[in-house]
C-alpha cells in the first residue's frame, strides 16, 4: 500500500507571517492536497529568546485569511512536549551517541578565535567528549551548567540525500559540528525538535526554506543515530527583491498581515505567491489560478531552483484583476474596514453616506483599485464639497464665454433629464450627443472639473450619476457662478 502523504509547516513564532513562509506553507499544502495526504501545522518555540507573544495566533489567523488550513485539531506546540524531547536525548545519550558538554561560552569564543586564526575548520573541538561518567555525574550534581551535543559519527564520510527539487546535495561529515541538541535551560534545540516531531508525526516530506539546507545532513544523521526512516526533503528557492537580494522589510512590505491590511484580497496573494517559483510547466501560460485548482494541479517537480523575484506591481495587477471580478455586494462588504479608515482619516462623517451610495461610488472605482484601501481617496469630491475657480474650468485658451455656454449646455441638460432616467448609459449618450464632436475637450473639461473639482477623475457621466441629479445642477451653477 502506497504511504499517505505527511507534509507540515512549521514555523517559528518570532513575529507575522513572512510572505516567504506564506509560500511554504501554500506549497506544504497544495502537495498534501494533491495527493489526499494530510498537511499539520507544528509551532516551534523552543527558542526563548526569540519568543514574541501573540504570534502565533497572528500566524494562525494569517494562514486562515489565505484560505490554508491544517488537518490537525491539536496544534503541535514544541514547548508543551519538553519530556518527549528529554526522552530521545536520553535515548542517545545511553547509546553514546551524544554527549555531556560544559565548556561555557567564553571557551568556546576562545576556541572559535583560534580555529579561526590558524585557517582551521570552526567546530566544537570534543574536549568534553573524553570526560569520564563519574565526572560527568559529579558535575552535574554540583549544578554546573551543561548542554548535550550529538556525536557525529566519524565512520561515516558523507551525508547525502537527493532534494526534491536541487537533486543530489553531498556533505562531508568531517565539515558537520557536534550540534548541541538539549540546551542548559533544559529545552531542545530545533535540530533535535524538528527530527523527533517530523518522526512522530509521520511526515513523509519536508518542504522548507532554502535556509534550512545546510541544516539537512544534521537532520539526516539524527534520524540515521535513532535507526528511523528519513523522511523526502525539499528546499524552497529564496524570494528576492528587484535587485536580487534577500526580499526583506527595508525594501518593503513583507508580512502577510501587511497586505491584508493595504486590501489584497487573499485570492489574490495566494495566486500571486504560488506562481513565484512553481509553474505548470512548459508551454503552459495560464496565469489566473485558484486555490481549488492548485490543489489539484501542483507538485514539487516544476517549482524551481533558481530564486524568485517578488514583484510588487504584478501583484498588484493581480489584485487589480481580482477586484474587477468582484460581484458588488461582496466588493461592498470586503471594503468595509477601509470605508471606515477613509472617512476617519479624512474627518468626514460617514453616516451622511449610504450603502446605496457607496456601492455606486464602488462601481465607478471598481475598474480602477489595485488594492482596496484606495476606495474613495482618488475621489473624494464624492464626499467633500468642492471649490474651482476660472482658471481651473477653463481647457487650453477658451474664452470666458465659451466655458460658460458648455457649462450651461450641460446644466440644461442635466435639468432635462428625468430622475428615474438618472442613469449612466443615458448620462453618456445625452452628454455625447450635445458636445460638439470637434471640440471635446471643450465642453467635457469645464463639465468635470464642475463636477469634481479635480483634474483627474472618472468620466462626467459616471460621476453625475454617483452624486445624482440635484448636487450635479447644483455643482455645475456654482461654476457657471464664477463667471458672474
Ligand atoms: N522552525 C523553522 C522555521 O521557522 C522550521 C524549518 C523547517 O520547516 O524545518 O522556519
């Protein structure tokens, strides 16, 4: 019988989401979907010192916005297994396989300073792998502070595995350290965590980071030293910035979190960071994907080796791409919290403004958001009275009187059509039909910045149709009035 498929994503809770974790977690778990397996979610947290609290519930939440979920009810949290852990060190230590250590931190620089300055390779120097048990025991009884390091076997010369994705990775044993797996304040290191928790948990491939490689041949002579079956590995290419370096916050957002906050729809983002170092394959150009259809189609055989580059503005047009295929109630409720943000930072009270209003300013920007916090402020004449002046109204060199006669041509036209008529294929057509089709300019120039006050804005007829009939005779007779 073929084994089930056991992936995990198994981050650390130092902070948010990074949009390079979001990447392996969706790859963890598109490969688990694709072949029915199961994908689990493991908090590492053995590291005390990086420890941020909350983050892991942000964590959580970020990977649930995405749409990614975990098949585990229980989530793993390495911190509440600390006797497991103990268990296997004892396991190893029984076995001489690894090892009391006492030298403390000033020995060790010490050490390092002297490999480093005679051109020797940096690695523990096994001093306390000759102590004697009594001593051993001594020592510890006397409350010295100690870690325990695995042994590297010395009968072995490389470690080597194939990669799922690089292929064929070889390390020489001898270039490996005598890693320290159980710290002095009692907790495992990640090395040791990692192994026992894949082990235990079944997990049939890593995918990970390509951070994490180097980490690999360690992991592999741990599983080797415990007689367990090694599970697949796959490293992840790096995500890079435009300039090819490390993506990173100095350059830019890079938590998950973030653009969720600047209104990137998650089917949007996930699209965007599936694509960024995994395509179908050649002569395969389809760029829209959903989650249901990756979940079908992905696997680790077409992600590639070389590092992806994160591209802001083709997210962005994704997320632009998104938007427009919003049904409009839904557009509407996805833009609640942003709605409430524009009306606060601009100190406007948001109870003059109805659904049935936003959803029609929605409409007209629709076309035009890459991401949803922009609704409303590239057109706030919506909700603002506006001022203009002569100067403003006028295109190019038009005479006084000619600004007027388009202004007033409209006015009368505007009062000529009927409330339930108030739409925007009869605005268009209507306004069409009294500009003279030489001189546009002309006449829709002074039209829309009477409307909006603003040089750049949507169309005349889509504008008078959001703010309606009476406030656009009305805006259009102010104008009109700064020739008087
Ligand atoms: N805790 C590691 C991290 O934060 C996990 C690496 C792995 O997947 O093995 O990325």
């Amino acid at each position: 019988m073929l084994k089930m498929i056991i992936t995990r994503f198994a981050p650390s809770p130092t902070g948010y989401l990074h949009i390079g974790g979001l990447r392996t977690a969706l790859y963890s778990y598109l490969f688990a979907k694709r072949y029915e397996g199961k994908f689990l979610l493991r908090i590492e947290d053995t590291d005390r010192s990086r420890f941020v609290a909350g983050a892991e519930e942000k964590l959580q939440q970020s990977l649930r916005w995405a749409g990614i979920e975990w098949d585990n009810k229980e989530i793993v949290r390495q911190s509440d297994r600390l006797d497991i852990y103990r268990e296997y060190v004892e396991k190893l230590l029984q076995e001489k396989k690894a090892y009391h250590c006492f030298c403390s931190s000033d020995r060790l620089s010490e050490m390092r300073k002297y490999q480093e300055k005679n051109k020797q390779l940096v690695k523990y120097d096994r001093t306390c792998l000759s102590l004697s048990a009594e001593e051993i025991t001594e020592r510890i009884e006397k409350g010295e502070k100690s870690v325990v390091r695995f042994r590297i076997p010395d009968d072995q010369e490389n470690v080597t595995f194939s990669d799922q994705i690089r292929g064929k990775v070889s390390i020489h044993t001898y270039a490996v350290d005598d890693q320290i797996i159980l710290k002095s304040d009692g907790f495992p290191t990640y090395h040791l965590a990692n192994v026992v928790d894949d082990h235990i948990s079944d997990v049939t491939h890593v995918i990970r980071g390509e951070e994490w490689l180097s980490s690999t041949p360690k992991h592999i002579l741990l599983y080797k030293a415990f007689g367990w079956e090694v599970p697949l590995f796959a490293h992840l290419p790096l995500l890079l910035n435009a300039d090819r370096s490390k993506l990173s916050k100095r350059q830019g957002d890079v938590s998950v979190e973030d653009y969720r906050e600047r209104g990137y729809l998650p089917e949007a983002l996930i699209n965007y960071v599936a694509l960024l170092g995994w395509n179908m394959g050649k002569g395969n150009t389809q760029e829209f994907f959903t989650l249901k259809e990756l979940e079908k189609i992905f696997d680790i055989q077409h992600v590639h080796k070389a590092g992806a580059v994160f591209d802001i503005k083709r997210l962005q047009w994704m997320n632009a791409h998104y938007i427009k295929n919003l049904d409009i109630d839904i557009l509407f409720e996805k833009t609640q919290e942003f709605w409430k943000q524009f009306f606060e930072k601009n100190h406007i009270d948001q109870e003059k403004f109805d659904e049935d209003f936003l959803k029609k300013v929605l409409s007209v920007e629709q076309e035009r958001l890459l991401e949803l916090s922009e609704v409303g402020e590239k057109n706030i004449f919506f909700f603002q009275e506006i001022a203009v002046s002569k100067e403003m109204l006028r295109w190019k060199q038009m005479e006084d009187r000619d600004v007027m006669s388009s202004l007033e041509k409209a006015k009368s036209l505007f009062e000529s059509i009927e409330e339930k008529e108030w739409n925007q294929e009869i605005l268009s057509t209507e306004l069409l039909s009294v500009c003279d089709t030489e001189k546009k300019g002309e006449f829709f120039w002074p039209v829309r910045i009477a409307l909006t006050g603003a040089q750049q804005s949507p169309p005349p007829h889509q504008v008078a149709w959001v703010i309606g009939k009476e406030k656009s005779i009305q805006r259009i007779a102010n104008a009109i009035d700064c020739f008087k």
